[in-house]
C-alpha cells in the first residue's frame, strides 16, 4: 500500500523538501490532544485527531479549533503611520481598494505578478496604525520579498511571526467566543477588532477558510496554549486539523493557492472577479492590470481560454487534483482539486475547462485510472456559506 | 489458517490453493476514513508486488499491492456500498479479494503476525 503520485493531501501540499520543518507554539498541546502530525509549509502540523470526517462534521454542526500559525501574518505601515501612504503602496500591488477600507475592516485580495498571475490570495485588514496581511504559509517567505522588493522604502514591511494564528469556526463559534469576548458575537463577517483578554492582546477577525461562521484570531504565541485551552473548555468545541480545513474549504468552493490559484492562472479565469474592485477595473495601477483587463474583455465576448468551475461526481470514486476533464472524446480541462464530500456524500471538485463547457448542469467526464466518471458542472459552494453579515 | 503480511502493509490468509487479501488494522488507521475501493475485476492477473486495488480515503488514493502472484476469483462485493468497513473491521468482513495462489514459494518471503506486529513497532 503507498499514496499515489497523484494524491492530493493538505499534508504533503507544500512540505518543503530537506529543511527539518519548525515547531508550532502550540506543538506538544497538539500531540498530547492526539494530534498526527506531518510536515506542511516548513511546519510539523496537525493533519489530524479523531479523523477528518468527524472534524469536518462537528465543523459543520458545532465548533472546531484549527491551529494555522504556518501562515503569515503581516503588517504594512506608511511614515508616522500614514494610513494613506500605506493603502497607496499596496494598491499597487493588489487589484482591490485598500484606500476605502474602513478601519476593523478586511477584504479578499490578492498579490499579482505583472502578467496578472496569482503570486498569493491573502486577506487585508485596515488595523488602524497599519494593513494587517494574512497570507499563505506555503507562500509568505516569497510574498515577503516580493512585497519588500515592490514597496517604497517609506513603507514599514513587519513579519509577526511571533504571533499564532488560531482559527474557530462552526455555527457554534459566536457562541462560544462570545462567552470569553462578548463584542465579537456581534462583530461582523469580514470585520475585525482588538481586544485585551485579561491582558493577552487578541486580534479576532470574523472570517475563515471552512464556508462557516467563525473567527480567526491572532495572539501571541506565548498565550496560545492559553487561548486554545480557554476554547476547548468548551464542549462545544475540538481541535480539527489541516485535512478537515482542506475538505471543508472545497465544499465551501474556496479555492486553495497552489493547487486552484497560482501565476498559471489569473483572478478572472479563476472566477474571482468579486475581488477585482469595480473603480480599479478602471483605474488600475497595479502590477497585472493590462493582463486582467484583457482577461475581463475576454470573459465579457465568452473567449477566456478556461475557467475554474466546480464539478459534482457521480458514485463514490473521487477524482483528484490531475484528472483530465473531457467530452466525449475532447478534452477539455483538467482537476485542480478534488475528494469527497463528507456533507453531500460524493465527490466534489474544482476544475478549469473550456468556457464552452462551464455552463451550470453541462454534462462532463473525469478520467481517473483509465475510467470515465460522470461529472456536472455545479455552482459553487457546494455546500451553502453560513457567514454572519449582522441581525 | 496461516496469515502472512507484506511491508506495504497487506495481508493474506492462505486456505489450500486459495487466498484472501485485505489492508492491515495500522493501514487503515494511517488512511482515515475510507470513502471508495477499486477492487480487481475477476480474472484479473495479479503480479506478486503489482497493482491490484486503490483505496480512496478523504484525503488521498493509495495503491494495494498484491502480496504474491495468482489470478482474482472473488472481489468483496460488500465494499462497494460500505466502503466503511475497510475502517471498522480490516482484517475481516472489509477483506479486498481472493485470488489464486500462482507459486507458494512467493509466501515465503512474507512475514508472520509476529515479524509484521515488530515491523509495525519500528515504524
């Protein structure tokens, strides 16, 4: 028995060859919880405890705690912390708009290569005194000398790696935090806040990577065992690991950089032209615009060369990052990520094909060892988002 | 009825001129939860080492190998609604297929329970 080539684990996405991977701060908690852990993004992570489809379905139905420190955590302030200069510096860089961001609040967004490639998906948060950047872990030593080569010099680049990220979602998050920190239950999706825990500074953003409700909420390693005890002490919560969070986000239709998103493909093609602000469109002045103007005018006359959709499989037979998709005999696009889906009970994927093929219900095939799986182009989430936009 | 193990973690249970194979308890703790089994159709010609059924857990596909060389007379047809079974009974009722026993010299290679049960420690 060995894994195939072809397999597509969170835990292997990313391992970073021969470098001894680093500890979390939160190591020895996760091994005493039961924790298997394998090394991804230079980290020895959690992959996971009781399993992943018991961690995915309690995600669904209750709480989960997921340790994703490997990821970086960023800030960008401009002289004498000159929100202005700053959001000037990033915009051109990324396609959203950063100057209209209202402090607590955070975007989607991305880091682009100038052919308007996917150097990495992140989020933005305007923080205040500075833009707070949570990025990929497998990615952030790159965006870090991408961003330090690209940004003025006047612009104040600092790396928390200090700092721990731990992510709790489930419908029963808000619940649960807003026993410890009673203004996040009212805080809103895609917001965020400070807030001192009996002295212990927390960053709490209502966002996350599963399509539930939930936070993720930055603190400093040091107290992270602290938070993450706090948390569990509720019996509404457990720890899941990174191969729930992967099955969770393919239901919720996000897709994974590296793997749906990378500077092979482009915002547009990938379907994710809710990220591209409608005034920069215009405007432009980022790195990638004249690449992402004219994939809009291609997806416009139905010309793009492929598009990311998502795929829902007949029987039980996954088909995996690699599949080629065809129709009848012409092939047509290829698997970018793809496993079961614990919620729906069958296989789900994401896949780039030709536009002729992308529309909803379009009848496909997915060839894996030799065999053609029925596949329907399907809109995505696959399984509906559950995000708190306010009473 | 004498069991033998292979490295990559199969068993087979020898009975006369026949066998059966399945995934070891450690394999199937170590795949997690097992959605779907590509068993071997009957008939097919195995190769000692060659593939012979994919086993497709949450996460990822891997390859069983057959342990020894011989032809597929029976695949656990019970695996294809409830492919759970790999997990919550491995070395029973979630057995892979049965297949002939081309040259019992190929066994002899294999380790029994306790040479895999030391294996496994060392893992």
């Amino acid at each position: 028995m060995s894994d195939d080539s072809t397999t597509q684990s969170a835990g292997e996405q990313g391992s970073e060859g021969d470098a001894s991977p680093e500890r979390l701060a939160l190591n020895d908690w996760h091994r005493a919880h039961g924790a298997r852990m394998v090394p991804f993004a230079g980290y020895e992570m959690p992959i996971q405890y009781e399993g992943i489809v018991a961690e995915h379905d309690w995600t669904r139905e209750s709480a989960s705690l997921f340790d994703v420190s490997h990821m970086g955590q960023l800030g960008v302030s401009g002289p004498d912390d000159d929100m202005d200069a700053a959001a000037k510096a990033l915009e051109a860089l990324l396609p959203g708009a950063i100057g209209s961001l209202k402090p607590g609040r955070m975007r989607y967004s991305f880091l682009l290569d100038e052919d308007g490639g996917i150097i990495d998906d992140l989020m933005v948060t305007n923080a205040g005194e500075r833009f707070g950047l949570v990025v990929n872990g497998a990615c952030k030593w790159d965006d870090i000398a991408h961003l330090r080569e690209h940004l003025p010099d006047e612009i104040t680049l600092t790396h928390y790696d200090e700092n721990a990220l731990l992510a709790l979602q489930g419908p029963k998050a808000a619940e649960v935090l807003g026993a410890l920190v009673p203004e996040a239950a009212d805080l809103n999706f895609m917001s965020a806040m400070y807030h001192d825990w009996d002295g212990v500074p927390l960053w709490i953003a209502r966002a996350g990577y599963t399509g539930e409700d939930g936070y993720e909420i930055a603190v400093p390693s040091e107290h992270a065992e602290k938070l993450a005890e706090a948390l569990v002490a509720d019996n509404r919560v457990k720890p899941a690991g990174l191969g729930a969070r992967d099955s969770l986000r393919l239901e919720a239709g996000l897709p994974l950089h590296g793997h749906d998103i990378s500077t092979e493909t482009d915002p547009v093609s990938a379907d994710l032209t809710f990220a591209l602000s409608k005034k920069r469109r215009e405007t432009g002045g980022y790195a990638g615009h004249k690449a992402i103007a004219a994939r809009l005018a291609e997806a416009e006359g139905n010309t793009l060369a492929r598009k990311r959709v998502g795929l829902l499989l007949d029987g039980r037979m996954p088909a995996r990052e690699g599949a080629e998709v065809f129709v009848g005999t012409a092939r047509v696009g290829r698997v970018t990520s793809g496993g079961f889906s614990p919620t729906l009970g069958r296989p789900i994927a994401m896949a780039y094909v030709e536009p002729a093929h992308a529309a909803i219900g379009t009848a496909l095939e997915c060839e894996v060892r030799g065999r053609r799986l029925p596949a329907t182009v399907s809109s995505m989430p696959f399984v509906p988002h559950r995000y708190y936009r306010g009473k | 009825m004498p069991r033998y193990f292979t490295d990559e973690h199969e068993w087979i249970d020898v009975e006369g001129d026949s066998a059966t194979v399945g995934i070891t308890d450690y394999a199937q703790e170590q795949l997690g939860d097992i959605v779907f089994v590509e068993l071997p159709q009957v008939g097919a010609m195995l190769d000692k080492g060659g593939d012979a059924a994919v086993v497709e857990s949450v996460k990822a596909a891997s390859d069983v190998y057959s342990p020894i060389s011989g032809e597929v007379t029976e695949a656990n047809g019970a695996l294809e609604d409830d492919p759970a079974l790999v997990n919550s009974s491995p070395e029973e009722e979630g057995w892979f297929f049965r297949m002939t026993i081309g040259d019992a010299g190929e066994l002899d290679g294999l380790m029994d329970d306790k040479g895999y049960k030391a294996f496994v420690d060392n893992l």
